[in-house]
C-alpha cells in the first residue's frame, strides 16, 4: 500500500468520525430544544443578544385621585318629561375616560331621593373610548337591545340618549390627560343601533349635548 493509498485511507476514516460527531451533536441539541419546549422555554430566547430580547415593561401605575369634584348626573324628571339634574359628589383622577366610566356606573346605580334612572342597571357598558376629536364612544352589550324594547317612545329614548350624553360631556369629569369630551357615539356590540334595531332615535352619528332637555334645579350650576 502506498503513500497515496495510506492518505485516502485516513481521510475517509477522518470524514467518517466527523460525520458521526455532527449526528451525534445535531441528536443532543434536538433532546435539548424538545426539553426546552416540553418544560414551556422558548429555546430560540438564548440564542438572541441580550439588548435583541424584548423588555416586559412595567405595569401602568394607577392614575392618582385628584380629590371629588360636584358631578351632575343627568336622571329622568318624575314626570317623565325632562332630566333632572342630581349633584353628586365623585372622586376624579386626571384621565377624563376613568372619570366618565364612574359617572355611567353611577347614572346606572340610579338617583337618590327624587329622580328616575335613565340607565338601567341590566344595561352593560362592553366597552368605552375616548377619540383624540373629543368623541367618547360607548359599546353596550347586546342587552341594550331587551332596554331598547321597553323605550316606546322617542321621549323616553331622548331621556337616555341626553341624560348619558350631557352626563359625560361636563367639564367637572375632565382630566388634563385626555382631550374634552364634546359629543358621545353609541354603539351595540361594534355596530350602530340602527343596523339592529328600529330606535327612533337616528344613533349612526355621535350626539353633542343638549341642555333644553334638563329641568333648571338648583343643582344645575354645577355643569360647566
């Protein structure tokens, strides 16, 4: 056997044992990431540079209380006719979309002495936001359709519509980190109430408030 032989020998014993080494590497890292996965690690997690790895940020700190504010919370009047303004003393922070969604769990909760609810309690709020124009949308829960049912009348719908309205849109609920509440648009489950339900009211464009439906109360010089 020659030199030439002796070199050809070697090197497909080399290439053999290399090829064997890279099995057997390749079928541990395997085990690896299946352990990995199996015990709920992200086996890619320790392959990214540390400053690649996204960062959990902190969690939002609670806004802090600003003190109660006079609230005017907009009721039915007895007589069925007009809203009746009740003041009501709340506690504010500086988001106004904190602030209007204690003022809609409170109209929910219903007036005190004197008054009639314009909100049912049964009536659910899926969701609230505030737009960067002033406009606060309110996203009801399919509920608001059996409510709906029980407003016969394009007055009793007004009262609900203005009371929720001119409810939120007072400046006693506005906070210096969101823009001023100008108009409400109301939806049910993300669609506009008429794309469900006949209401006398024409509900597809937001609502701007309107102070001719409020009885003059004493009470009344808290809006502003």
């Amino acid at each position: 056997m020659n030199r030439a032989d002796r070199r050809g020998i070697l090197k497909t014993f080399l290439l053999s044992l290399w090829g064997m080494a890279t099995m057997v590497l390749l079928f541990v890292v395997i085990l690896l990431v299946m352990e990995m996965m199996r015990q709920g690690q992200d086996p890619l997690r320790t392959l990214r540079p540390a400053s690649a790895q996204p960062a959990t940020p902190p969690p939002a700190p609670p806004l802090p209380a600003l003190g109660t504010r006079d609230v005017l919370l907009y009721f039915a009047a007895k007589n069925g006719h007009a809203l009746r303004p009740e003041r009501r003393e709340m506690e504010v922070s500086d988001s106004s979309h904190e602030n209007c969604l204690r003022a809609l769990e409170a109209l929910a909760q219903g007036p005190g002495e004197e008054g009639v609810p314009v909100m049912p309690g049964e009536l659910k709020v899926r969701a609230l936001y505030l737009l960067e124009d002033g406009e606060m949308v309110i996203d009801f829960s399919r509920r608001a359709g059996t409510v709906q049912r029980r407003m016969r009348s394009v007055g009793i719908e007004a009262l609900f519509v203005y009371g929720v309205v001119n409810t939120l849109t007072q400046s006693a609920l506005q906070g210096s980190k969101d823009p001023t509440v100008r108009r409400v648009r109301f939806l049910i489950d993300g669609l506009p109430p008429q794309d469900s339900l006949p209401w006398h009211i024409d509900l597809r464009e937001p609502i701007a408030p309107d102070q001719s439906w409020a009885e003059q109360t004493p009470d009344s010089g808290a809006h502003g």
